[in-house]
C-alpha cells in the first residue's frame, strides 16, 4: 500500500518555514556550518517520506526538531570518539573533516559571537541542546523533556546550568554569591 | 521552591513557575539584590542567544533551494522485492551456468536407482563383459552369465555360487 506523498508546495511551505532556523539550531549545536545543513537536509528528507499522515498536523516542527536533534547528538559522540583516538591515530585520519573546525567561518564575525561559540561549544552536548531548544526553537520545557527524551527535572537542571556556564563566561560572575545549589554535580 | 535558588530563577525566566511560585521569587527578588544581578546576567544570556545580529548567520538561500529541490526530487527507496537486480553479463552467464549445473545434479540423483546404474554399467559396458568368461567356465549353466542383473523397473537379482577351495580337506 502506498502512503500518501507530499504535494511539492505544501512541502515548500513547511520546508521554507522550517529550513532557516533548523540551520540556525544545528550551527550553534553542532558549531560547523554544512554539518548543520546537511544535518538539517537529512530530517526534512525523513519528514519529506513519512508523507502528510504520518506526523500529527502541527507536529512537524516539533517531529523534525527531535530527528535533527538526534542526529546532531549522535554527530557530536562521534566528533567525540575521534577527538579522543586522534593522538593514537595517523594524521591523515585524525584531521578534522571539511567544515568540522570552522575557525575562520561565518559564525565568527565579531568577537562577542566567537565568545559566545565558544562558550556554547564547551557546554556538555545535551544542555547545548535543550537551552538552545529553549532559547533558539522556543520549546516549552515539556516539550524539550520529550524530544531529548529526559525527566522535566533534568531539563530543568541542564538549562539553569547552562545559563550558568554561559553567565560565568559571558558576562561574569555578577553577583559573586555562591550558587550553592549550582555548582556541578557529578 | 527555595526562592533563593538560582534554579528557581531559570525557572523564573522561562515563565515555569505557577503563580505562587513566581509571587514567591518576585517577592524575593525586591529584597535580595545578588539574585537580581544573576537574574539580570540570565537575562543577558538570553539577550546574547536571541541577538540575530551578534550570532545569526545570514540564511544561505542558495544552498536551502538546492536543498529542497533534492528532497522534492528525491524518491523514497523501493523495497528489496521491487528493486531491479543488475548483474555483469559474464557474472549472468556463470549463474546461469551454476544453475543447469545444479539442475542437472539433481535431476540426476532422482532418477531410480536401477535406470541409474544401468546407465553407469553401459558406459563401462566393455570392461565388465571381458571380465564376466572366467565367472562363466565355473558356472553350471552354458554361456557368459552376469552375478548380478538389473531390470529397468529397478529391481536387482544376484546369483551366487559356492565353490570348494581348492585344496580343501
């Protein structure tokens, strides 16, 4: 049996509404730029053969942020892995792929956002992505919590430690109390 | 809810709190000044991540039209049953030659067993006559006799002789 496909301008619409800020998302998740839309490419194209039925009308944003944000976890482990077996590997293999360190790239046009790239590539991968859920997506927290999968608790935390780690960076300590409650946990 | 709990302020900020929790934060905010600062650095983070100037890339039409034009283009792969098996003509040819191989075979060893034999026995035909005249002058009866026949419906008979050694007591 066949699934009902999508008519090309009701996928443009959807795409050309999605497409931008699934980009921007994925840039600052992943901090490369054609890993983002390659990453971005591949969740529409999964959406684009799931047909019109298969995601809840209204849905497909949420539906395509989740797919997208799984691949970028999944990217970022294996950025991981080879950033950690690079010294045992031979140069040619342990070399960063096209666009993976993108020092000279677009998303450094100016001092504060190279800080604030920085500042974001240094967060752990799953508080990246709910406060940039939160903050670049407009996710509600709930709604974060489904799509990565975790307890509300631990969306709650991974974003207030987020703002943390950002604040401390950006734009200083500020009030010099001791967030007791906020130091790192294990 | 500790008011005074940074996380309660994140909270706060993202509109989580029920009201009686953001009366409570709000009522706490008026008297303590440290949490307004992180609440304002909270704030400021926020500003940094939502400056479409300070951060945001400007959309790459070019690469999203090319990238819709490939998923519209795109096809969704066809099952395994339906995709079309492509094979090099000499990689065709063996197959094919695999194939009567192993049909032959089999065809072959399902064949009853005497027309089976009988077909063995008249390829070697010649050798096994010559051999028959010496079981022959033993015999009782005139003239070459095979120790073991077979008929085409598959059955085999076998006459035996029992002779005195030579010799014997």
């Amino acid at each position: 049996m066949n699934r009902p496909s999508w008519s090309d301008e009701a996928f443009t619409l959807l795409f050309n509404g999605l497409y931008p800020g699934l980009c921007r998302y994925l840039e600052r998740l992943l901090g490369r730029d054609g890993a983002a839309q390659e990453t971005a490419q591949e969740a529409l194209l999964r959406l684009h053969r799931l047909g019109p039925g298969e995601v809840a009308a209204g849905e497909e944003r949420f539906w395509t942020y989740r797919v997208a944000t799984r691949l970028a976890l999944k990217e970022l482990r294996r950025a991981e892995v080879r950033r950690r077996l690079a010294p045992f590997l031979p140069p040619f293999l342990s070399e960063p792929r096209e666009g993976e360190a993108d020092p000279g790239g677009r998303l450094e046009r100016s001092e504060l956002a190279r800080s604030l790239r920085q500042a974001l590539g240094r967060l752990p991968a799953r508080q990246r992505a709910a406060l940039l859920l939160r903050e670049d997506a407009g996710l509600s927290y709930s709604a974060i919590a489904a799509l990565l999968e975790a307890p509300l608790s631990r969306v709650k935390t991974d974003l207030f430690r987020a703002r943390r780690a950002l604040r401390s960076e950006l734009v200083g300590s500020g009030s010099g109390r001791d967030d007791r409650s906020t130091r790192a946990r294990p | 809810m500790d008011p005074h709990d940074p996380e309660s302020l994140s909270l706060y900020l993202d509109g989580e709190l029920d009201p009686a929790g953001r009366a409570r934060v709000e009522e706490h905010l008026a008297s303590c000044a440290p949490c307004r600062a992180t609440l304002e650095a909270f704030t400021k983070v926020r500003e940094l991540l939502r400056d479409e100037g300070g951060l945001a890339a400007p959309a790459d039409e070019l690469a999203q039209r090319r990238a819709l034009r490939e998923i519209l283009r795109s096809r969704a792969p066809e099952p395994l049953w339906r995709r079309p098996v492509v094979l090099p003509a000499p990689g065709f040819a063996a197959l094919v030659a695999a194939l009567l191989v192993a049909f032959g075979t089999v065809v072959f060893d399902r064949l009853p067993p005497g027309r089976k034999l009988l077909q063995e026995r008249r390829a070697e035909e010649t050798p096994a006559r010559e051999e028959a005249p010496a079981l022959a002058s033993s015999g009782s009866s005139a003239g070459p006799w095979d120790p073991a026949s077979f008929d085409g419906g598959g059955r085999m008979e076998v006459f035996v002789a029992t002779h005195p050694l030579a010799g014997g007591s």
